[in-house]
C-alpha cells in the first residue's frame, strides 16, 4: 500500500506453462487491505491513491484480481478510483463458495476443497468405527456453511451443523450448539452406535452470542479487513470439552477429538473440474477487459462467471449488497432440495423422536433420563430449527 513497484516481475511462459495442474499459487497471498481509510492523514484514501498510483506507472491499464469478497470489494473499489483509466476483472476464488454467483455456479476452489475434505471425513469415519470414538471437524466457511455440508453430505457425516440453521434475528448460544451435538449423539448411541463424525462450519464462532465467544476464546484477533482470525479460534476443541462435560455430568464416558481441516484444504492439487473451470475463467476476463479496451465502454470492471458454458460478466454494483455496500453474501439455502436431502442423511433428533414413546424411550435410556426429562431438557431444540426454516 505504499506505492513500491520494485518487487514486480513479468511473468514468463516458462513461468506459468505447468502451473494450471499445481496447488498454490505462485503469486502467493495478501491481506493488504486498499480500501481501508486514515481519516486522521492528510489524505485519508492514500492507500488506494498510492495503489491507483503505482498501477498508473507500471503502465497497467488492466487488471485481473484474484480471490474471494474481500477482493471482490478491493478491485471494484480500484476500478472506480482509477475513472476507467484501469479495467478490471476479477476473477471469483474462495473454498468457501460464497460469492454472488448464480445459484449452482460456484467460485473456483470449492470443489476441489470439498474433495480432499471429504477424503479425510472418509478416513475420520473409518477411525471412528474401528475406535468408537467421535471426532468434530471444522471445516472452514466465514460467512456461509457450504463447504461443511457439501462435505458432510459427499461423506456421509453422522451431522453436520452450519450457522445458517439458526434463526438468523440472534446470535447462538454456545449451550444451543453443544445441546444440538449432545441430542444427536445421544440418538445415535439409542442405536448402538456410539461413534461417529461432526462437521461444524467455522462460521458459527461469528454469530456466538458476545460474552459466550469472550468465554470460550478469550484472545481473539482480527486481520487487516477487521474479521476474526478464524484460523485461530479452537472452535472445535471448545465444543468438544464442553459436550465431554455433558457426559460427564450423566455418569458417561466419551472420547472425542478436535479436529480442524482449514489449510489442508486449501493448496491442494486442483481436480479436473477446477483445472477446466480456471482455464475458462482465466480466458473471459482477459476476453472482457480486451473487449472493454477495444470498444471503449464507460464500464469499469466486473465480475466474471462461466454460466451454461459462456462467459458472463457481472459488472461491479449489480451483486452489491445495497446495506453494506459490499458483495452479497451466497449462504447456504436451508429450504433447498439439496440441503433437505443432506438433512435427511444425517442423525438428529425429529420431532418423531419426540412423538414415538419407543424412540423417545431409547434416546431417554441413553441419556439416563425420564422421557419427560428429555422432552424438556432438548426439545427446544426442534423449536429453534423449525424457526430458521421459517
């Protein structure tokens, strides 16, 4: 953001001629932020002056960005500081699919996170079975859960939580959360299998009622674009000490391990859906910008989408969230076919649990409760879904 050009490098063919089948990225990563405002600077924009700056000088009059939301906003907002002296196209990368994008389309990254996600759930599984023990695996997701529950879903997880589940009007209690893992597992030692895998989305911690995430990640950091560094937080490991609580409390014993797969998703080898996907992405912004330069459009910039086999921009403004002023935010659509199904797959207390005295007994008997204690102990949380779902 300081407007030094003296790190820049051309790229070479031979720089670039094999990287389409590797994980990474050669032009590694930034948290850099140009957006961001000093308002006690006698120019409070100057790292967007300088960046706008610096592009002018290296002579770029095109620019393809790279990456998820955050950069999304970054490179609409350098194309409007530049007034159409820079075009800009950026291209939709995040593992956690929540982009604008049209429904079904996803961002580049996302499937092939969810296939080495779904390997390791897999081996989690088989671990589980041969140990009878559980594991809760956080799979990453800031703002959406849909890498958590394509990837539970893909593997067969015993359950899978995201925060999108929740009514979205309050924050979670972390009780709820523990209480909703406590009643499946409980479900499913009433059927004989005390073992299993939980999915969680990282996202949850972003929506925990304040003094609850306080309490249970008391030093809690933030990066240069003001978000909790999710990386950071033992999501997983908190409430995997709090559900053992929960058995230790019945009399019961349990074994559980924490178990966080954010970067090993996230350099891996792309599968052959990802290579085409970049390939086709990577031709229509330069076809855009080429296209943009040529004609001489007053546009600026856009997004760009591959949609029933065609390159279709989204120009800057039209995915704008109209209250944050940033792109919208893709979440999971809970009253969705692929969700419902996804649902149906995992073990979770129904309200035919709750219904059927010999169901509700078995669950109970695990639980070293009366029906009626379990009944009032957990049924509230049926109430809680069926409100999210509206």
């Amino acid at each position: 953001m300081n407007g030094d050009t003296s790190k820049v490098q051309p790229l070479t063919i031979t720089d670039v001629s094999r990287i389409h089948v590797l994980g990474g990225s050669i032009l590694f990563t930034s948290r850099a932020n140009p957006t961001v405002r000093d308002d006690g600077a006698e120019d409070p924009a100057w790292r967007m002056t300088n960046t706008v700056r610096a592009l002018r000088e290296l002579g770029v009059d095109a620019l393809v960005t790279i990456g998820g939301d955050d950069t999304a906003y970054s490179a609409q907002k350098v194309a409007e500081a530049a007034a159409g002296a820079i075009k800009v196209a950026h291209v939709p990368k995040t593992i956690d699919n929540d982009l604008p994008l049209p429904r079904g389309v996803s961002t580049f990254g996302f499937q092939t996170a969810r296939h080495v996600g779904v390997e390791l759930v897999n081996n989690l599984m088989t671990d589980a079975i041969t140990t009878k023990r559980w594991f809760f695996v956080l799979a990453m997701g800031r703002s959406a859960g849909h890498l958590a529950v394509r990837i539970g879903k893909a593997a067969g997880a015993t359950l899978t939580v995201i925060a999108e589940e929740f009514p979205l009007d309050e924050p979670i209690r972390l009780d709820h959360l523990v209480d909703l893992i406590d009643a499946a597992m409980l479900k499913r030692m009433a059927h004989g299998r005390p073992f299993g895998v939980v999915v969680l989305s990282e996202g949850i911690a972003l929506r925990l009622e304040e003094d609850d995430l306080k309490k249970a990640m008391p030093d809690v950091e933030r990066d240069e674009h003001g978000h909790i560094r999710l990386g950071e937080l033992n999501l997983d490991g908190v409430v995997a000490d709090l559900v053992k609580a929960r058995f230790r409390e019945r009399g019961q014993k349990v074994t559980i391990t924490p178990k966080n797969i954010g970067y090993e998703l996230r350099c891996a080898a792309p599968i052959p859906f990802d290579i085409e996907y970049t390939r086709d992405l990577g031709y229509g912004a330069i076809d855009y910008l080429r296209m943009l330069l040529s004609e001489g459009r007053d546009e600026v910039g856009a997004m760009i989408t591959i949609q029933e086999e065609q390159m279709v921009p989204l120009p800057f403004g039209s995915f704008t969230d109209p209250e944050t002023g940033r792109p919208r935010t893709r979440e999971v659509n809970i009253d969705s076919g692929m969700y419902r199904v996804a649902t149906e797959y995992m073990i979770r207390l129904e309200q035919d649990d709750l219904d059927d005295p010999g169901k509700l007994g078995a669950i109970a008997r695990a639980a070293r409760m009366s029906p009626e204690e379990f009944r009032r102990r957990y049924g509230y949380v049926l109430r809680a879904r069926t409100a999210a779902q509206g």
